[in-house]
C-alpha cells in the first residue's frame, strides 16, 4: 500500500501549476480535479446568475465568487464552485498569497461524477466546522440540491420545489429548476 506524502499550506502554494488540473488541500492530502465539464460550469453560471439578482433584489450585503479559495483550517483549502461572504467579513478577511483565511457563509458545490460520497462529507464538514452557514450541494444527474445547515438541519430540494435559506438571506426564494436550466 503507497502512503501519501501529507503536505502544508505553503507546500501546496508552492507546488507548480499543472495544466488541465485543479487542487485542493484536504487535511495535508492533494485533491487532483479535472478542470469543470461544460454542464458543471453551466450549473455554475447559472447558480451564480440566481444568487447575485437575489442579492441586488434584496439588498444583501454579501460578495459572490466562484471557485475562490479559502483556508478553512491549518492544512485545509476548499474552493467552492459558488460562495457568498458577507462584505463585512470579506472586507475584515486576510488573504495569503490569494487564499482567504476563513470560510464563506455560504458555499455551493456541483457534485460531478467523480465526487465520491466520502468525498463530499468529508468537504461539507470541513466547511461547517471551519464556520460556513450552509452548503448547498447540487446533482446535475438528478436536478436536485441538498441543503447542509450548520445547525445540523439537512434538506433535500428537487426540481418544482423552492430553496429558501431563511437565516442567511432572508426573502430567498430560487425555483430548483434554474439551477439547471440548459443542462
């Protein structure tokens, strides 16, 4: 059986860029992606597209990214395919060499065909414990999304049905289907 050399922060910003592949830190592991398919980014846009009208519709004050990276614990970066940061919090938040120290209030995942459930679990806790107030997790394959709270509270979504995320941004309402509108 190989083991795995474990690496630190600054080990995995050191490590070169590698064309076609996408890294995460997972508790001193390198987590290898493939870069996004053509569906996963249309979920991506498409989600993105629906939380920023709702933010200008509502007021929030939260900054949207995609893909940006955090440091949600010593030897732990997650980049979520969508994430909203309160703008107080962002403004208050150090960044080392590009990597926010902290975590997002909230962080969208696109499960793609290669996410293992360990896998997810794994980034889901990873997220709660480090301070994020939901993650949203959503299933091309099935055009569904689960919502993971950090009070514990676990829900399932599917097409027909309205996401609402009272706590963080009240007022939401996101018919599922428009996360997945063109896949």
């Amino acid at each position: 059986m190989a083991t795995q050399t474990l690496l630190t922060f600054d080990e995995f910003l050191d490590l070169p860029d590698q064309e076609g592949v996408f890294r995460e830190l997972d508790e001193g592991m390198v987590i290898e992606m493939p870069w996004a398919s053509f569906p996963h980014g249309t979920i991506q846009v498409n989600g993105a597209a629906v939380l920023k009208n709702c933010l200008r519709d509502t007021g929030a004050e939260f900054r949207i990214s995609m893909n940006a990276p955090f440091r949600l614990g010593p030897n732990i970066q997650r980049a979520p395919d969508i994430c909203l940061v309160r703008t107080s919090s962002f403004l208050a938040m150090e960044v080392v060499r590009g990597v926010l120290q902290g975590a997002p209030d909230l962080a969208v995942e696109v499960v793609s065909k290669n996410d293992t459930a360990v896998d997810i679990d794994r980034k889901v806790e990873q997220y709660l414990r480090a301070g994020t107030e939901a993650v949203w997790l959503l299933y091309s394959e099935t055009r569904h999304l689960i919502v993971h709270r950090r009070s514990g509270e676990v829900r399932k979504y599917e097409g027909g049905q309205t996401l609402e995320e009272p706590d963080l941004l009240p007022g939401l309402a996101i018919p599922v289907d428009e996360f997945f509108s063109g896949v």
